[in-house]
C-alpha cells in the first residue's frame, strides 16, 4: 500500500471485516471528496467546454509510443514522460521530454474510471497531478 497505513486484527470475525470493510470504504468517500473540492465537479458531456462529442477529452483512449531506438536517437531517457506539439503548417507533430512527473497515465484505468463516475473533473486533476499540488493537507 502507498502513502496509507492499515491496521487489520490477524484474526477478525464476519462482523469485524465488515466494519472494517466499512471503514476503509468510508475513507475512500472522503478522499475522493477532498479530490472533487480541489478538482472540482465535472458536469459532462456537453456541458464541459473541452468535450468533444459529450465525450471528455482526458479519459484514457489509445495510446502512441515512441520505439526506444527512436528516443535514444532524440537523447529522451526511456521511461519519461512526453509531451507532443502539433505542428499544423507542416502536419506533423513533435515529441520532447515533458517538463512534468505525474499524469493520467499514472492513476490505474480502474481508479480514474471510479473518479469519472464520481464526478471528478479529471481534466483539473491531471492539471493537478502535473503541477504537483496538494490535494490534502
């Protein structure tokens, strides 16, 4: 587990692991309000300015990498973020190392999906998630 801490009984009967059970998704709520507060609140499809087609914009969606042999060549280390820019005069696009640590593709599809249910703006929070501000103090 990172950056928590959970103390379980070694041995708990039905009615223990379901308060615990009860508590850990108590603070899960909680969290994830401390993130829809600094994120704020998306109100989807078209009534978020950045969506297209009702559609948000930063929910995962297929992904393009680069060959390795190709960032060696570039003098971009393995494993670091990129950012891409458009180049629309010419049609092409071009790659650099990100001048950031954390996106999207860090949080687990499975965790950004609940946050999407949950109405968190994942747009604000990758904005977070790049800045590295703190969401809990």
């Amino acid at each position: 587990m990172t950056n928590a801490a959970v103390i379980l009984k070694p041995r708990m009967h039905a009615l223990e692991v379901i308060h615990a059970i009860n508590s850990l998704q108590w603070l899960v709520h909680e969290l994830t309000g401390r993130l829809m507060e600094s994120c704020g609140r998306c109100d989807g499809g078209d009534k978020c300015a950045e969506s297209t087609n009702g559609t948000c914009p930063y929910l995962p969606a297929a992904t393009n990498s680069l060959r390795p042999e190709v960032l060696r060549e570039a003098g971009i280390p393995s494993g670091v973020k990129l950012r891409a820019q458009v180049n629309e005069g010419t049609n092409t696009v071009t790659a650099a190392q990100a001048d950031y640590r954390y996106d999207l593709t860090d949080v687990p599809d499975r965790l950004l999906t609940s946050l999407a249910i949950a109405r968190v703006c994942v747009g604000s929070l990758e904005k977070r998630l790049m800045a590295e501000d703190a969401v809990y103090e």
